[in-house]
C-alpha cells in the first residue's frame, strides 16, 4: 500500500512595515492588508497643533501641541479597515506602519516613555501601573482570552494603582512621560 501525501501548509510572513514621508498637511493611502496594524508616528520638528487620523474605527490616533513621537494601535476592532490616514503638521514627518513586530514584547514589567503598544504574553489578572507625565495617561488592554477592549487607566498627570489587567494580552498606554506596568 502506498504512503498518503503529505500537505504542508506554511503561513507566508507579515510584509515588512510601510513607511510614508512628507511634509505638513497630506493623506496617506495605506497598502496593508487588513487586519492589526502598528503606526508609528514621528515629527520630530513640528510646532502647533500635530495630528495623525485614520479613516478606520480608531479615527484620532494623535492629537499633540508641537513635536510628536509615538507608537498607536490601529483596525483592533473586527471588521475595521483603515485605508487612509490624515496628516496635520507644521514640520516634516515619517509614518511607519506595520504589525505586531512594531510592538514591544515582554513576559514580565513593561516600562516606557510616551505613547507606546506592547504586547504581555505572560499570564495576569491585575497590574500595578504608575506614570509621571503631566498630560493625560491612558492605558487600554485587549485580552487574547476574551478579546475585550478594557479601559485600564484614564487619568491626568502621575498615577500609580493597581487595576485589571487580564493577560496575556495587547496594550496601548497614551503618557507624555514615563511609565511602569507591573502584570501579576
């Protein structure tokens, strides 16, 4: 009796960031494949009112006075599909978007400076969570167990608490300064 073949399905790796640059005021049309998506946005020189907008769920991803350097989350939402991003500046800019490998990665503590995503792979119900930034401080968690998008943290200036924090899990923090979150 002949052998049965054999199939062997291979996944085809994510393709490499996008990167878009300009200057001042422009719309971007992205060529991502749908799905979650990691921006990177950076203008290092800008003065006035800096703003990055997607036409997808998320809509306003950054909304500064002045310079800007940041990781947002984008299409984390089922169904979303962002196709263009809005740009309004004063300086010159570079736009980066990807996936997942734009994220920071740990099993244990993350620590940062400013608007950051990162991926927890370990296990958690709650978090210890401080930050030293003046502005506002927001920490949103997508659970890989329940795919739930939870408001951690929404707060002005220092915080430090303790809330919950179901991981293994996605995170967005918005800061203007730095930041702990301790998963337990």
């Amino acid at each position: 009796m002949a052998a049965e073949p054999t199939t062997t399905t291979t996944t085809p790796p994510p393709p490499p960031p996008s990167v878009y640059t300009g200057s001042g005021d422009d719309v971007i049309t992205l060529d991502r494949p749908a799905g979650v998506k990691i921006v990177k946005f950076e203008c290092p020189a800008c003065t006035g009112n800096t703003v990055l907008k997607s036409n997808g769920f998320e809509s306003l991803l950054v909304n500064e006075i002045g310079a800007y350097t940041g990781l947002r989350w984008m299409d984390v939402r089922d169904g979303s599909r962002s196709t263009t991003l809005t740009v309004t500046a004063t300086g010159a800019w570079t736009i980066t978007v990807g996936g997942f490998d734009m994220a920071g990665t740990s099993d244990g503590a993350m620590s940062g400076s400013g608007d950051s995503v990162q991926i927890f792979t370990g296990n958690s119900t709650k978090a210890r969570i401080t930050n030293n930034g003046e502005g506002n401080f927001v920490v949103h968690v997508i659970s890989v167990k329940s795919s739930r998008i939870a408001l951690a943290v929404n707060h002005i200036g220092g915080y430090e608490g303790t809330v919950p924090f179901d991981g293994p899990a996605l995170v967005e923090i918005t800061s203007t300064g730095d930041w702990t979150i301790t998963p337990s």
